[in-house]
C-alpha cells in the first residue's frame, strides 16, 4: 500500500503557462465569440471567451484576474451591443468566485470542475439576463439561459483541449483502496 503524495511530483508537475499562450488562447476565444453567428442560433451559442478566462483563472492565477475579466467583459459588451457594463459585472463576479477558490478547482480533474463550475457557467446567462431585465432591455429572451447549458456540456471537451494544447500533464488516478 503505498500512499500517494499530497503534492504533485516529477512528471505531474506542469510547467507554468506562458503568458502568450494565455493572451493567445483569450483572443482566439474571443474571436470565435465575436464571429458573425445566425441570430437564429445565437441564444445556443456558450460564452467561450468566459469558459477560458476560468480555465486560466484556474490554472494561471497571476496571469488572468480581475481586470482582465472586466477588459473582456466590456469588449464582449461592446461587440454585442449590451448595456455597457452587463457582461464585464458577470466576468468580474464569475473570476472572482473561480480565483476565491482557485486552490480547491486546481485539485480537481476536468469532469469534477465541471460539477463545480456548472453554476457559474448558468449564473452569468441568468446574471447578464436579469440585470438586462432590471435596467430596461425588456426584449430579454429566456432562451439565452441555454447557453449556460451549452458551457456546462462544452467545459469538460474545452478544458481537455487548453490542458493537451499547453502541454499540462493528464491528472493521475489514484488507485483504489482494498
């Protein structure tokens, strides 16, 4: 019976992201975000750009925070013509939670962060919808809380993507105790 350390050791250690690879992978998320989608399927569409901002969240603290967040958040209000404000508030509350907790989701592999982020990711649809409602955009559709959904199901294939493409070790499984 050995035990398992309770730090990673040797080959499970990741090497520290770069931060071109973080600002790369933000603005390929946010370019895909901001593509000309058919307004028939827009409300299907997940917040990619937020989905990597809390992976970086996650996984390189010191290099995505808060005003990162708020940047994004008010150039994804920009582009989709919101009340200025509305989506950089829900970044910002969403960051804050993710990095609140950063040590206890790092622990975690990608299918038990999904469980824990699946809140969030439905949050910031009904957060974004809510306050829309609250300060007068009265052609709020319900059907954007879907998109939520949508995050929650693309989180677990996204975060095997980002952890492959930056060269993060897959997390070991410990084995089963007898």
């Amino acid at each position: 019976m050995s035990a398992r350390p309770l730090l990673p050791q040797g080959a499970e250690l990741a090497a520290p992201p770069s931060r071109r690879k973080v600002v790369g992978s933000l603005l390929v998320a946010l370019c895909l975000t901001l593509l000309p989608w058919a307004d028939e399927l827009r409300w299907l569409l997940p917040d990619l750009t937020l989905m990597v901002l809390l992976y970086w969240c996650i996984h390189a603290p010191r290099l995505a925070g808060l005003g990162l967040a708020f940047g994004l958040g008010l150039v994804t209000d920009v582009s989709h013509g919101l009340l200025l404000g509305l989506d950089a508030l829900a970044y910002c509350a969403a960051a804050f939670v993710v990095l609140s907790l950063q040590k206890r989701l790092e622990g975690f592999d990608a299918p038990r962060q999904t469980l824990q982020l699946a809140p969030l990711l439905l949050g910031k649809e009904a957060l974004v919808l809510t306050l829309g409602l609250a300060f007068g955009r009265g052609d709020a559709d319900w059907r954007y809380l879907i998109s939520g959904l949508v995050a929650v199901a693309l989180w677990l294939p996204m975060a095997i993507l980002m952890d492959r493409l930056t060269g993060r070790p897959a997390p070991v499984e410990s084995p089963a105790l007898d």
